[in-house]
C-alpha cells in the first residue's frame, strides 16, 4: 500500500514539500504519496490526528502550529526537545514522535552543499525567536570558533543564550553571547545567518557594513526571492545563498525519519532552483 504523508500548515499552497518528497520518493523508489494540509488555525490537532487516524505515516508541519506539534507528539527528539518546537511529526504503533529537521537542515547546506563548514569559523545569528531556536543546536554542535546572536529585544537574545549556554559551554565554544546591532562594528564574521522574518517584508535588519569578513558567506533562510539582506550582503563583497538548500536538506532528514533512507539532495536543489 502507499505510505501517505502531508505537510500541515496555515497557509500552506505555496510549499515546496509535495514536489520535494515526490522527487525523493522517485529516486529512492518508495510508493509514497505526500500532500498539503490547510488546517484552520485552531484546527491542527483535529487536523492530524484525523490524518493519522486515516492511515497517514507522518507529517511537515510548518507555520504557525511547530508549538502545537511539540504538544501533540508522545516523544521528543533531542534536537525538538532543544528548539521547543516540532517540524517533524512520525505516526508509528499508536505513537506520535516529534522531531525538530531545521537545524539539520541548515548545518548540512552550509557544509555539503556551499562548501562552508562552520567548524572554527565567526558565526553571527540574527534573530532570537523560534527559527533560531530551531537551528542553535545543530550550528553549536558543528564548533563554531565563536557565535553571536543580534537581535533588536535584549531580553530575547539572552533568553536564546541562557537556552543552550550549557551546550556551548560543554562544547567549548570560545564565545557564545549576544550583541546589539550597534555594537556589530567590531566583527567581522565568517557566516552571517538571517533567521529574521524581515526579508518576508522586504525589510532587513540594522546591519552594519563592516560586519562581513573577507570572503564571508550571508545566508538568509528566506528562499525563492532576493531579500534585502542579501542584496545589501553582496553590495559589502559577500557570497549570498537563500535558504532552499535548507528547505530540502531538512526534508530528506525527515524523508530519513519515516522512511530510514536517506535521498541524494544536489540534484532536487538544481531542479527547484532551474524552476523545473
């Protein structure tokens, strides 16, 4: 029979998921089907119990229900039990297990796919809500020589440094704190990730020019548009990479969760990126 997954959300027309999984399933040769699920906003755990309930092997769960995912899941992994928040949900023996693919997801671009490993470089992370939540973890547990969150709310940034402070320490991460935009000047950095929502409003954070080192990478996890940040990053000499990288490396973990086969990613990257 055909193993049935979906990807949950509000709104959720324009996700990439169904093509994503399907090229997986393709080149892997499983018989799986993977749809789109619009749940109402107070409709998600109605929503995915109901597609359990009707065979479904698992669920992509995006904005604005990871919360929600995290409280419906039995079990959590240990990178979901990091970030607070589900992407990932598995059905299997009357149990739910939650998983959190993001930060996978943007540790394996940075490294397979941009060639730009974060192991002993300056990292800068902007934003402190529940993207950088997802991804702290994994980017931590790839050794940074140092990492910066900068964030507008100073009582936000701290919260996120004081979250995973004992994981950095236990790594021994150099420096692992928090800075405001005007204190950026004294940088460089070697990666410089935007987990801010702003280029979705073509807006972008007070960065300060002199915040990329020689050679550095700007990354903003935004995909399928050139946001402000990365014009004003390329403007400053940077590489630039949008997050679609991202987006498939965190579906293949999860392709790798249900399924425990892990698909080749470059080519369904190239696919997407040529609009085939």
């Amino acid at each position: 029979m055909t193993d049935r997954y979906a990807v949950i959300g509000h709104p959720v027309e324009h996700s990439l998921s169904p093509a994503i999984h399907a090229e997986f399933a393709r080149v892997t040769g499983g018989d799986v089907s993977y749809g789109r699920i619009l749940a109402p906003l107070d409709g998600f755990r109605a929503a995915a119990l109901r597609f359990r309930d009707e065979g479904g092997k698992g669920l992509n769960v995006t904005l604005p229900f990871k919360p929600e995912a995290w409280q419906l899941a039995d079990s959590h992994s240990a990178g979901a039990a990091a970030a607070g928040a589900v992407n990932t949900l598995k059905f299997e023996g009357g149990r739910i297990a939650g998983h959190n693919t993001d930060g996978i997801g943007l540790a394996n671009d940075l490294r397979g796919n941009l060639g730009c490993p974060v192991r002993g470089r300056r990292v800068l992370l902007m934003g402190a809500g529940g993207a950088s939540y997802g991804v702290m973890e994994p980017l931590l547990r790839e050794l940074p020589l140092s990492l910066i969150v900068a964030n507008r709310t100073e009582e936000k940034a701290k919260a996120l440094i004081g979250h995973f402070e004992k994981l950095s320490a236990e790594l021994g991460i150099r420096r692992f704190t928090w800075l405001p935009y005007d204190r950026l000047e004294n940088g460089p950095f070697d990666i410089v990730i935007n987990a801010t929502s702003a280029g979705l409003t073509d807006a972008m954070p007070p960065l300060p020019r002199r915040v990329f080192a020689s050679g550095a990478l700007a990354y903003d996890m935004v995909y399928g548009r050139t946001t402000p940040f990365m014009k004003f990053a390329a403007g400053c000499g940077a590489e630039v990479a949008d997050g679609l990288g991202m987006l498939v490396e965190q579906a293949a973990e999860s392709f790798y969760i249900w399924r425990d086969v892990r698909p080749a990613t470059k080519a369904v990257i190239a696919r997407l990126r040529s609009g085939q």
